[in-house]
C-alpha cells in the first residue's frame, strides 16, 4: 500500500495587516545582520593573523607582519561600521518606541468611529499611521526627537517652518508629511475612484508643542492633544465612506506584504 502526500497548507489566507513600527523593526534587523557580517569580518583576519604568527615561531619562512597589518585594518573597519550601526540602532529603535507609543494613542480613537492603519508602505517610503473616520482622512508622521535633559526646549510651528529652541531644523517634516497626504490621496483615488481630502498630521511624542496659527499647511502637535483637534472638525465623511476607503486600503496592504 503506497503512502499518500497529503496537500497541507495554512488556514491564514490573507498576510496581517502591518504594525506600528513594523518597518523600523525590519531595518533594525537589516543592521543587526550587518553587524555581525563585519564582526565575522575582524575575527576571521585576526584568526589568520594568528596562524601566521604561530607558523612564524615554528618556521621562520612566513612573513606574519603583513597580514597582521591586514587584521589590524579589518579590525579598525569593522569597529568604524559597527559603531555606526549601533547609533544608527539606537535611533532606529527610538524612533520604534515614539511610533508603537503613538500607535497605541490612536487606537482610542476607534470609539470615536476612526479606522486606523500603522506602517504602510510606499514606494521607499512608509506613512507610520493612517486614519479614517467620519472626521476626515489623516496622516500620521511620528517623529520621536532627542531633547535636552539640562534645559526645557519647545517646539515651535509658525505655519511653515518648525523650530527647536529657536533654531529652524534642517529636516522638514512638514514637507514629508504633505508629501505623504498627497500619495495617500492619489492611492485613494485610485483604489476607489473617488477623490477624498487626506489631512497631514505631523506628532512629537514627549514634547511640549506650542499651539500653532490657523491656516498653517499640516498640523504640528503632540500626539496627546490630535483628538481635540480632530474633534473640532466637521464631520464630512460617512459610515459608508469610511467602511469602503478603509477596506480598499486594507486589501492594498495585504497586497503590498504579498
């Protein structure tokens, strides 16, 4: 009696939908893996440093100086490159912490009838959160900033420019978040052939923001006070609108993370 393959595969059909900080979790493990290529890197030179070294006490013929000025450079390489990815990690996984933080934050406002969706992928980008509700269409760009633990600093949106401590940064996450409005819009409109407005939302978790001008093109906010601001919005979408731009956008994550 001759056995039978039997056609297994799993229940789950459709790929989860992605968490907050899901692409900072796959870049920190990017770095991880780097990392221990340039530590294989150093050991193997110092390992054959010490070959030659051990054949040039029982033979005098080898020359160990020469790769033991080879180790001492693979040495000071992988040291260079893994100090970077250390620091790059350490930001990598600040920046994890403020966006699962203000995933976390966004969750509650399912109550007040948003859909909410986290990390969702672009073309060589990511928009860190989505939200839909009877409200309006949002995104949310989170920037988790280092701050002086000496002296209380603020940041300051006068409308276009964002300022720390009086001095204007060189990113512009304002200009990244409009950029993310307008992809998402375009993505909208494409997924369900109806044009609905998206809203940039930029939150600085741990910071003091203060309030901002009317008229200003994104708001600037800590993550805390967006559903005060969302409250103060008319409602202009329906249930229906919300149920239908949300589950396009749901089938369109699930393909991108095919």
């Amino acid at each position: 009696m001759s056995d039978q393959k039997t056609d297994r595969r799993s229940p789950i059909k459709d790929p989860p939908l992605r968490q907050a900080g899901q692409s900072l979790d796959e870049e920190i493990a990017r770095h991880d893996e780097g990392s221990s290529g340039y530590l294989v890197l150093a050991a193997l030179a110092v390992l054959s440093a010490a070959n030659e070294w051990i054949h040039f006490f029982v033979d005098p013929t080898p020359h160990p100086r020469s790769i033991t000025a080879l180790a001492v450079l693979a040495c000071i390489y992988s040291a260079t490159k893994i100090r970077a990815s250390i620091k790059k990690q350490r930001n990598l996984r600040q920046g994890k912490k403020g966006e699962v933080s203000v995933g976390q934050d966004l969750e509650f406002l399912r109550e007040k009838g948003f859909k909410v969706l986290h990390d969702i992928l672009g073309e060589g980008f990511n928009v860190d959160h989505i939200l839909i509700g009877p409200r309006g269409i949002y995104t949310v760009e989170t920037k988790t900033w280092s701050k002086s633990a000496q002296k209380p600093t603020s940041i300051h949106y006068d409308g276009k420019v964002i300022t720390v401590g009086g001095h204007a940064m060189i990113a512009d996450p304002v200009r990244q978040a409009k950029a993310q409005a307008s992809w998402l819009k375009d993505l909208i409109k494409k997924q369900t052939g109806k044009d609905f407005a998206v809203w940039p939302v930029v939150v600085f978790p741990g910071w003091w923001v203060d309030p901002q001008p009317h008229g200003a093109e994104a708001w600037v906010l800590n993550p805390k006070a967006l559903p005060a601001f969302l409250e103060s919005q008319k409602a202009t979408l329906s249930g229906d609108d919300v149920e239908f731009v949300y589950a396009r956008l749901a089938d369109y994550v699930r393909t991108s993370n095919r």
